[in-house]
C-alpha cells in the first residue's frame, strides 16, 4: 500500500466538495437528522465557501492517495484561520476525512504525524482540534495519540447546537 499526500489548489474544489460531503455523511449522517445534515453540508461545501477557504493563506487542504486513490482528506489552519482564537504560537488540525473503505488502515494516524510535521515546522507548539463529543472512535484515536481535553466549544449542525470537545496535543 502506498500513501501519498498532496496539497489541494483552486482546481481541486470540485473534488474537495466532494469528498467532504461523502467522508462527512459516512460519519455522521446516522446521529444527525436528515434536514441537519442537509443544511450543515449545504453551508458547508458550497462552491463560494470551499473556494474562499481553499484561497485563505492561513487555511491548507491536502489530499491523501492510496495506490493512487483518492481516499481522505486533512484541512489544518494557523492565525485567523482557526475556528477559535488560541493565540500565534497554535495550530489547528480541523479536519481529519477519510472515507469508510480505507479507514483502519492507518491514514488517520498518517494525517496526523503530517499535521505535526506542518506545526513543527511553522514552529507552532500549541497544537489542538475540535472533536464532536458523540464521536467516540475520533476521540479514542485521539486520546491515544496524546490528545488531552482542554475545554469545549459548540458547533451547529444545521438549527442544532452540538459541543466539540476541544483537545490539545499534550
């Protein structure tokens, strides 16, 4: 098995969109209600908002391959790109997709050393995520990666307000 990562441009918003709703629908869809999930996904993963996150210097997109297919995705920000003010020295790993066929094969983890590897190298010692606090198997993966819980934060997930545990890498 090969894994390969390569950093998504403006021409890769079609297939950003896509992977997003499949990888976030295979996660969530059966915990959320259709009409939620509906609006999360519209608001989302429209065309006008992955092409300004994608064009944000501060917000980075990467494609993760294995054998050549597209099997996940890894979205990480710094400064005011972060979903929440944690100061110049943060990163945030804000998401972390892979989609259902390939997943327990080690490309969460692969994402994740990468994330750190980009930290390190902006020189960025405090780095954290947000994580829905019913996705128990994100939690345990990230726990035993060194993540502890150092607060919370709500997230909407269409009318719904829902909270994010919001971990720290210890």
């Amino acid at each position: 098995m090969t894994i390969t990562i390569r950093k998504c441009t403006r021409d890769d918003v079609p297939q950003l969109q896509e992977i997003g709703c499949i990888t976030f629908k295979e996660t969530f869809q059966d915990q959320n209600s259709p009409e939620n999930m509906k609006s999360y996904l519209e608001k989302a993963f429209n065309t006008p908002q992955v092409e300004k996150e994608i064009a944000t210097p501060s917000s980075n997109f990467f494609f993760v391959y294995v054998n050549d297919e597209l099997a996940g995705y890894l979205k990480v920000n710094t400064d005011e790109a972060q979903t929440e003010e944690m100061g110049e020295d943060s990163f945030e790993i804000e998401r972390i997709y892979i989609i259902d066929k390939f997943q327990k094969h080690g490309l969460g983890k692969y994402l994740l050393h990468q994330a750190i590897e980009m930290a390190s190298e902006r020189h960025k010692t405090n780095i954290w995520l947000g994580v829905w606090e019913k996705n128990e198997n994100a939690i345990a993966f990230y726990k035993k990666m060194g993540f502890e819980q150092t607060g919370a934060h709500s997230f909407y997930m269409g009318e719904e307000e829902q909270t994010d545990i919001v971990k720290n890498l210890e």
